[in-house]
C-alpha cells in the first residue's frame, strides 16, 4: 500500500511540474510576442495585381518613425 502511494505522489509531482513549465511556456510566448514589433503588410489585390502596382496596409506600430528609419 505504502508503493502505490509513493507512486502516486510521483504521477502527481510529474503532471503538476509539467503544468506549471507549460504555464510559463506560454506566458513567455505572450510577453515575447507582446514586445515583437508590428510591421506593416504588404497586400496585393486582384486590382492591384492588374495594374502592377501594391497597395500597402498600414498596421499598428510600437516603434517611433524615428527609430524604424534609423536603422
């Protein structure tokens, strides 16, 4: 009896620890992702396509106009 319990202490620990590592996983994905940069997109329409040109989407930006022709 003592075996199955010391057992199931450690079935417990192992899927509590791998709980908690994929918690913080995905709380470092979304702050990492948070500080990326937006960038803007490039969208190319059927009429844009005919005429050869590309319209250009603006999107958000977290990076001055300053600091973004500076590099």
């Amino acid at each position: 009896m003592e075996n199955v319990i010391g057992f199931g202490e450690v079935v417990v620990a192992v899927f509590f620890s791998f709980a908690v590592a994929l918690t913080l996983e995905w709380i470092g994905l979304v702050w990492l992702m948070r500080l990326m940069p937006v960038r803007e997109a490039e969208v190319v329409t059927a009429e844009a396509a005919e005429h050869g040109s590309q319209r250009k989407v603006v999107g958000l930006s977290l990076v001055p106009l300053e600091r973004k022709n500076a590099a």
